[in-house]
C-alpha cells in the first residue's frame, strides 16, 4: 500500500503515491521527491518542500521535510 502526497502547482492539483520504495506520479515513476517535482513546475525545485502529505494526527496538510523533522 502506498502513502499518499499531493500538491497544487500551476492552478492544478496533483497528487503522488510512495509504492515500494518508488514516488509514482502522473503514471510515472520518480527515483526522488525532487525529480516528481521538477516534471510539474518545469524547473528545479526541492521535492521536500514542494510535496505535502496529511498529519495522521490532525489531518492537518504539512511539508515532507516538515513531516521528516517531526520524528
């Protein structure tokens, strides 16, 4: 089962599943957060901080990288 992640980029919104060990987009594999991010804003930017995924505590919307500094 995968988890999920989404964010809005361009007026759109987009959404991600980590399956396997592999971010899975727009019918895409990604080998990282950074490389799924870059194929929706057409340049570099870092996918810790673009991607977000609901807190299971509150619901609440929060950065990968935030998530990753709470543990």
């Amino acid at each position: 089962m995968g988890q999920n992640s989404a964010r809005c980029t361009k007026g759109k919104a987009v959404g991600a599943s980590i399956v396997n060990g592999e971010l899975r987009s727009d019918g895409k594999a990604f080998k990282g957060l950074s490389p799924a991010a870059r194929h929706y804003t057409g340049y570099q930017t870092n996918g810790w901080t673009f991607w977000v995924v609901k807190r299971p505590t509150d619901g609440k919307f929060i950065s990968v990288d935030g998530l990753r500094r709470m543990k």
